[in-house]
C-alpha cells in the first residue's frame, strides 16, 4: 500500500456529521466491504454460467457452517465460526483473491493480506477493529475447532462447486486430481467424514476425466 491514503467508498456520498464519530466510522467500514461483491473468485457457479464473487462465497460458508456443523470431529460454537467464515476473506477487498493452484501468486499472499487487515478493520473503532484482528487471525492459525472448521468449509465448498460444473478449477493447467487431494487434505484436520466425501467426490471426478491424473494411464 502507497503512503497517499485510500479513497474510501463513503466518501463519494459524505455521511452528515451529527451520526456520531464510532457511528460513522461503523458505517464506513460497512460501505468499504460492499467492495466484497465485486472481488471475483475462480469457482464456477452450480446456478448460473459465471463466477462465483467473495461475498456469495462467505454467505455459502456461512449456510455450510450452520447445515454441517454436525460433521465437525470436535464441538464448535456455530455462531462462533460463523463470524469466521464471514470474515476470512474481507482482506481480499484490498488484496486480492490468491486462485488456491497458483503458487506463483500465494508467494507474497500473506505480506498483501496482512496490509490489507491492518488498513481495513482500521476504519471501525478501535474495539471492534480488535475483535475482527483476531477472528482473522483466529482463522489464519487454525488453533481452535472453530478455526479449523471454518478452514474445511473454505476446502469444501469450491469443491462442490467443482464436481457441479464437472471440473471446473480442477482443469486448471498443469493442475492434476493429486494436486487437488493435497490441497483438500485439510478438511480431514476438522471432520473425517467430510474428508472421506471430499475424497469420493475427487476420485470419481478423475475417474470421469473431470481432472488430470497425475500418472496418465499407459
């Protein structure tokens, strides 16, 4: 990020000044992340021939987390997780969505979402920017049953949105159905029965030619 301050969405329509200062700065912040809705990510809609955006993306998470909490290997707090999903990829507003099988651009994926929260939760009173600091940060370390959770329905859902366009992401170049295996594996760190769905999904999807194998047959 550059020295000379981001424009920030609220400032094209300037809130009145009697709102209150935590007021106005809380609105603020909720105007900047409607920027979520336009950060497009590589999963393929099940619905409609397009792309999937960030904020459909968290709003699924969210759904799977309440639906599929019983799977969880460990007790979850459901609403705790929930405000992880939500969460999670805000960053992206201002960093970018990292395609989970391009390893050339996750190479600096941490410096770029690191910025992007210290400058985000920036906008909302100090409190509150706390409290989304460490949700992010919760989920990024993975060390609670909620984080981990919240991490496999990141893994799972594109997942689903793969076998339903009989691919999808999974045909990326250079990208075989082992690749997709180690890059799902960390579903099985919170429930071992999503995992071995995952895994079914994934090896039928080779089997159907939907990804490569990493061995062609001879």
């Amino acid at each position: 990020m550059s020295d000379e301050r981001r424009r920030l969405l609220a400032e094209k329509t300037p809130f009145p000044d009697d709102l209150g200062d935590r007021l106005h700065a809380q609105l603020t912040f909720l105007v900047e992340i409607d920027q979520l809705k336009t950060v497009l990510r590589q999963s393929p809609l099940a619905a409609a021939d397009r792309r999937e955006n960030d904020a459909e993306h968290s709003w699924h998470l969210a759904m799977m987390v309440v639906i599929l909490s019983e799977h969880s290997d460990q007790p979850i707090d459901v609403g705790h997780t929930v405000q992880l999903v939500l969460v999670h990829d805000l960053v992206e507003i201002y960093a970018g969505d990292t395609p989970l099988y391009d390893s050339a651009a996750g190479g600096d994926q941490r410096e770029r979402e690191v910025a992007a929260a210290d400058e985000l939760f920036g906008l909302l009173p100090a409190d509150q920017a706390r409290r989304m600091r460490l949700l992010w940060d919760e989920f990024e370390e993975r060390r609670t049953p909620e984080a981990r959770f919240a991490k496999a329905m990141d893994r799972f859902q594109p997942l689903l949105l793969n076998w339903m366009a009989r691919g999808g992401t999974w045909r990326t170049p250079g990208v075989t159905a082992d690749d997709v295996r180690a890059r799902k594996a960390v579903i099985g760190e919170a429930s071992a029965s999503l995992w071995r769905a995952g895994r079914r999904l994934i090896d039928e999807g080779e089997t159907r030619g939907w990804s490569r194998r990493a061995t062609p047959p001879e």
